[in-house]
C-alpha cells in the first residue's frame, strides 16, 4: 500500500494538469528505508510528447546524487498518461528500473484525474491500494501500536 499526503498528491496532480498535453513526471524522494514520500521534486519531460515520458540523463544523474546526499531513495516516481487510463503501458513496465518504488500513474484524460499506483518487478505489474493522508504521524501511531511485546526497548 502507498501511504502518502495529501499535499503531495495534489502537487502530483498539479502538474499532470499544468504539463498537459504532455506527459509529467517526477520522484518523490523518502529517507532511505522507510517507505514514506517526503519530498515532491517535479521533473520536465524530456520528450516533450503526450504519449512519452523520458527524464533528462543530466537531471537524473543530478537528483540521484542529490538524494544520495540526503540518504534518500526515490520512493515514488510518476508520471501522467494524457489520453488514456492511469495503468502502465507496455513502454513503461520496460523501463521500471526501482523494484522498490511505488509507480504513480494519473490520468488526465478528463477533468476529474485518475491516481493509481503501481508496484512494477521483472516486468510484473501489482497494483496497490493508495491511502492519502494529511501528515505521516497518524500512520506512525498505528504502526506503533500494532508492534509485538518484543518490540518494546528496554529502559533498564
């Protein structure tokens, strides 16, 4: 499941809507090994198309030394679909090259946007349920609440 915030999916969204006709896309960055998207970095299509998307090498190379900087990973990486639904075509199940992002499709093909994600290993497609939060700290509690005795530190 892809926990994410509200305020990410709609800066997701905006620009889907704001690149249309083309194709968005872009990451959201997360501390390595927590599987939570923190940081919306937007990235300009370097195929300029409305059927394509394809992210400039030298703003790649940059972002993922940036992220290695900060100890991030791409935990979410999107990108819109202008005529169609939000589900990966064959072009994107090729290029899927992070087995542990959550692959984020909308649709802007009408008014009201479709926002789907995706789990995308060895060409295999896996959707996911996506639940949209107003900050991670609610998660944090639950996911806290539901840990084993074993689990507790000990303060002795």
């Amino acid at each position: 499941m892809l926990v994410i915030r509200a305020d990410l999916v709609d800066g997701i969204v905006a620009h889907a809507r704001r690149d249309h006709p083309d194709e968005a896309c872009g990451v959201v960055a997360g501390p390595e090994g927590s599987d939570r998207p923190e940081r919306f970095i937007p990235m300009l299509n370097a195929a300029r198309s409305p059927t394509f998307y394809e992210f400039d090498s030298g703003d790649l190379l940059r972002l993922y030394r940036d992220m290695d900087a900060r100890d991030e990973v791409p935990v979410v990486i999107y990108h819109s679909h202008t005529a169609t639904e939000a589900y990966p075509s064959r072009t994107d199940i090729s290029y899927a090259s992070e087995p542990d992002a959550h692959y984020v499709l909308v649709s802007t093909r009408s008014d009201e946007c479709e926002f789907r994600s995706f789990r995308i290993v060895d060409g295999v497609v896996t959707e996911e349920d996506v639940s949209i939060v107003e900050s991670y700290g609610v998660v944090e509690s639950y996911m806290f609440a539901h840990t084993g005795a074993d689990d507790v530190p000990d303060n002795a």
